[in-house]
C-alpha cells in the first residue's frame, strides 16, 4: 500500500497573486524578488482562458520571512518595446544603477 502526504508551502512569499520565473537580487542589506506577474487572460486580453502577464511586481525583505509588496513596477503599456496585446512579459530580472 501506498502513502500520499500533500505538503504545503509554510512561508509563500506571495500570497495575493499568480507568479512565476522569478529573479533574485541582493542590494545593499535587502533581497528583492523580481517574479512575473500571471492574471487570468479576460476579453480582449491574450487568449481566453490563459494566463497573460502585463506587468511586473517587485517584493522585498531584510530577513526573508517579512515581504514588501513594492506594487507595479512597469507594464507593457509603459514600455515601448513591447506589443500592446501581447501580455507576455515574463522570466523578469533587474541591475541595480546609481545604488
């Protein structure tokens, strides 16, 4: 006989939103998390029924249990290299500049 055991994350990190391809850095004293930002694809947005991602949220910590929800970074409307339908940005990831 088999034993199944589910085991749930104990500390998520984001608890609020979707999120995926997540990149970590370490500035100064604090860690920041730069993840995707995945919402249900809507009328008009990506294909119905998929995830699209339109925007790019960054989180924070000192201590890694404690989490900052910096909110919306950027978004494709704000960026011009991006198609304004095509809610795939994704796999996110930053350089600090000018500390």
């Amino acid at each position: 006989m088999t034993s199944v055991t589910q085991i749930f994350a104990q500390n998520p990190i984001i608890r609020n939103q979707y999120s995926a391809d997540p990149s970590v850095r370490v500035f100064g004293d604090k860690v920041y998390l730069f993840p995707s930002h995945d919402i249900l694809a809507k009328e008009g947005k990506g294909r119905i029924g998929w995830f699209c991602m339109e925007d790019y949220h960054v989180f924070s910590s000192t201590n890694l249990t404690d989490w900052t929800d910096h909110g919306m970074i950027v978004s494709q409307t704000a960026t011009p290299w991006t198609k304004p339908d095509a809610y795939s940005m994704w796999a996110p990831d930053c350089i600090e500049r000018n500390g």
